[in-house]
C-alpha cells in the first residue's frame, strides 16, 4: 500500500514532498494510466486551493485531447487542440497559467466554479502524449512557484512513460 504522506508545510515542502513521492510511486512502472491516476490523487491531496485536477491525453485518431485520470468532478470528455486552455497547452507545447479563465479567449468552462487554471503539456522525444491540468476556485491560484515544481513533477514522470 502507498503511504500518502502529510502536507502540511510551507508550498515549496509540500511540493518537495510531492516530487519525491512522485518519483518513488513511477520508478520502474511503465503503465502510463496507473501512474497518471497516482500522480492525480497525489496532487490532489498535495494543493490546496484547488478544486480539479487530472490529465487529458492526446487521441491521434481524432487530434483530440480525451479526458484521462483526474480527481474532481466530472469534467469535459474531448477538448480540440487549439481550443480552450488544455488544447492551447497541447497546441502549443508551452505551459498556460491563466489568472482568470473567464478572460481568456475561448475558455472551455467544464466546472463553473473554476477561476483560474495552470496548464502543462506532456511531450516526450517530440511527442505529445497529453497534459496536466489543473483548476482552482480562487482568481491567480497559481504563480511561478507552482509552475516550477509542477514542471519538475511531469518531468519525472515523463522519465518512466515510453512512447
């Protein structure tokens, strides 16, 4: 059983904490879906402010992102690339932090409640295989802070996912 540990420091110990775990829970586990969900529950458990959190993956068939583990409530299934701020994350291949989503051109609004949201595209070796998003009730949740270590955080466990 994976122990959860307790997050309960400043920001920057709790995602220390968080990118340890995320390390030991991926080592050696190449099963993408498994640790997605892991990275989820563990993120989830690890931010406060936050009221989603999860992935979308990269469907080549149809050039869609398609709703992949998450905690939260549920959330849009598809997203186009290029559309709203998951798609423009993939679209892209750079990090979206949005300080208020309902200001941002074509914001897909999948929870109401959602006021701001970081975005982080998953690629590897040119690949795109999805992304990490998050949403948080509160205006500005996220700053440089949180993108640093989330950036740290997909890229350790991009480390254990092939392609």
């Amino acid at each position: 059983m994976i122990e959860i540990p307790k997050f309960n420091g400043t920001k920057e110990a709790n995602y220390q904490l968080c990118l340890k775990q995320v390390e030991a829970m991926t080592k050696d586990e190449p099963n993408l879906i498994a640790n997605l969900s892991n990275v989820s529950a563990l993120l989830n458990q690890a931010l406060t402010n936050i009221n989603w959190v999860g992935f979308y993956l990269y469907e080549e068939t149809s050039k869609q992102l398609v709703l992949g583990p998450f905690q939260g409530l549920p959330a849009c299934i598809r997203i186009p690339l290029g559309k709203g701020v998951c798609g423009t994350a993939a679209l892209s291949n750079a990090i979206q932090r949005i300080d208020d989503v309902h200001a941002f051109p074509g914001h897909i609004a999948c929870d109401a409640a959602s006021k701001s949201e970081i975005v982080l595209p998953l690629s590897k070796n040119g690949q795109l295989i999805g992304v990490l998003d998050i949403d948080s009730p509160h205006l500005a949740r996220f700053d440089e802070t949180d993108q640093l270590w989330l950036e740290k955080i997909v890229q350790a466990l991009l480390l254990e996912i092939s392609v």
